[in-house]
C-alpha cells in the first residue's frame, strides 16, 4: 500500500471490497482510491486486515472500507467505498485516534491520551476488553500510570508498547505468540485454547519502541537496536536460526548490524514472515519464500541491500 496526500495507490486481491475502489473487481495494478469528500486532512497512517481497511487522517479522522460483518470497522456496516467511520469514532469519546492497527478481522485504535481501543471479533480475546462483545470498546489493564504509544494486531491477538518502553499483550496465547511464561498462559487455559483476554506484561522487558504482530508470532524492536521474537517458528519465522516454538521472547541476530547501533525504524510480521527495517536504511528477512516475498530464504535473517526511504517504500 502507497499514498501520498489524499489518495492511494492499490495493490492487493480483491475479498469484501477492502481496496476501497468502489466495486468488487480485481486490480492488478495499482489505482487512486479517492477519500470521502468531507475527509480532507492528509492520510498518516494505513493498516489492511484480511477483508477491511482502516485509513488515519492527520486530524485524527478515521476512514475504511471492506468487511465489517465482526464489526472491525466499527459496526457501521461493510462497504466498497472508503467512507467515515463514524461509529468508531464516536466510541473513542471526543479523543483524537493516532494511530491505527488492523488483525485478521479485528481493529485497534490508539488515541493521543495513550488509549487503546479494539474492535471487531474477540473469540480469542484479541480486542483485550474482556471475553465478552465485538466492541468498539476500551482496552484497559496497563500499569499504573502507563499510557500506549504503539500497537499491531495480528491474527487472534495484539500487542502494544507503553511509553515506559514496557510490552502488553492479550487474545490467542496457544503458540507462544503473547511472550508470556508458561505459569501464566496455563492461567488463561481453558481445554485446547489460551484466551488471554485482557492485557498482560510481558516479563523482562522496558526498552521496547515497536511491536509487530503476525500470524501466530510477534516480533518486537528495543531501543538498543536489539530485536526479540516469539510465537511458531515454522519456516524460520522468527529469525533465530531454527524452526522450534518460542514460548519466552528470543534475541534474534539481524544481518549487517550490531546491538548498540540506535533504534530500529520498525518491525513487520506477515503471515509466515518478518521484515526489520534498520537505521542504516537495510531491510533484515527471515521467514517463508514459497511465494517471493523474502529476498532469499534463510532461518536467520538476510538483509536486503536496497535502502528504503522514510516511508519505506
């Protein structure tokens, strides 16, 4: 996904109307997805789930389109032109969203008092608002005091980083993919499934500055420059050099630099893969290649030599 100002270039394929283009054809290139009239403010941010999209402008209006059958846009219904998200908005209380998160069919909002707010399917616990409704509801459960900077959602669950550095995680804790110890997702386990259904903190950890949640891992960047994953390694996912689980976050080694070189610029986790991006511009993969979506195939990671710009595009 690309854009610039009031528009944005799309390419993707095509499930409940979620390229926002207005039909439910295919685009094999990419084309200009035009903002409802009264959303005038610049785009900043942009997060795709599986069939729903959630789009932030800078004065903190929200805009999406696609599915919204678990309410992951915020229960004003499924569409195939991007349109406000006048339901969601109005559950954050009069505060301004700043940044946006999208999971597999549930949304996060983060606003600039440092709430969070979830939305969309929560079998799992993944909005951390309870077991209970789809939400829009308020995430609460952070330490005294403590206020979100950041978030992602993932497949079931989410993650989020508190501006003391510390890292929350709730929703589908069965792989390991919350980081939490053992003692504690045995706490939340109910038969075959762990449902951490409101935040927890993951133990250990005070530097963090970004976290990526993917399918069934989560992937997190620490100030120092250091990278740590966790969850199901299949395909090398997490980056460690070798395909067994991590229930406890795990130092992953990122080709072409060295702890202590300043923060990452951010971390990504797709659905059997993770991206570092590295403050000299380099991008670090490790993961599944079936489908060339890595450079080249490894268990650790492999830079990428292309620099990307502060888009990273």
């Amino acid at each position: 996904m690309q854009y610039d100002g009031n528009g944005m270039g799309c390419v993707a394929q095509r499930l409940c109307g979620w390229l926002g283009t207005g039909d439910c054809d295919d685009r094999l290139a990419p084309v200009e997805v035009r903002l409802p009239h009264e959303a005038v403010a610049d785009v900043v941010d942009v997060a795709a789930g599986a069939g729903h999209l959630v789009v932030l402008l800078a004065d903190g209006t929200l805009v999406g389109c696609g599915d919204d059958a678990v309410g992951q846009l915020g229960g004003d219904g499924s569409r195939t032109e991007m349109t406000v998200l006048a339901a969601l908005m109005e559950a954050l209380g009069g505060e301004r969203a700043v940044g946006v998160a999208a999971g597999w069919e549930h949304s996060l909002v983060v606003t600039a008092s440092g709430a969070i707010y979830g939305t969309g399917a929560n079998a799992f616990g993944q909005l951390g608002t309870g077991p209970d409704g789809l939400g829009p509801g308020l995430v609460s459960g952070f330490g005294p005091g403590r206020v979100a900077v950041a978030c992602s959602a993932g497949m079931r669950h989410s993650m989020a980083v508190t501006d003391a550095g510390e890292v929350y995680a709730w929703g589908d804790g069965k792989f390991g993919q919350l980081g939490l110890p053992a003692d504690v997702l045995d706490s939340h386990r109910t038969g075959r499934k762990v449902l951490v259904c409101t935040p927890e903190q993951v133990g250990g950890i005070g530097d963090a500055v970004s976290v990526a949640c993917g399918y069934k891992t989560s992937t997190l960047a620490l100030a120092d420059g250091r990278v740590l994953a966790c969850g199901a390694a299949a395909h090398g996912t997490l980056g460690v050099g070798e395909c067994a689980d991590k229930i406890v976050p795990t130092f992953t080694p990122v080709a072409g630099e060295l702890p202590g070189t300043g923060p990452l610029r951010s971390v990504h986790a797709g659905w059997s893969f993770s991206l570092v991006h590295a403050p000299s511009g380099a991008v670090s993969a490790a993961g599944s290649n079936s489908r060339g979506w890595r450079h080249q195939p490894c268990l650790a990671p492999t830079t990428r030599r292309r620099r990307l710009n502060r888009r990273g595009l």
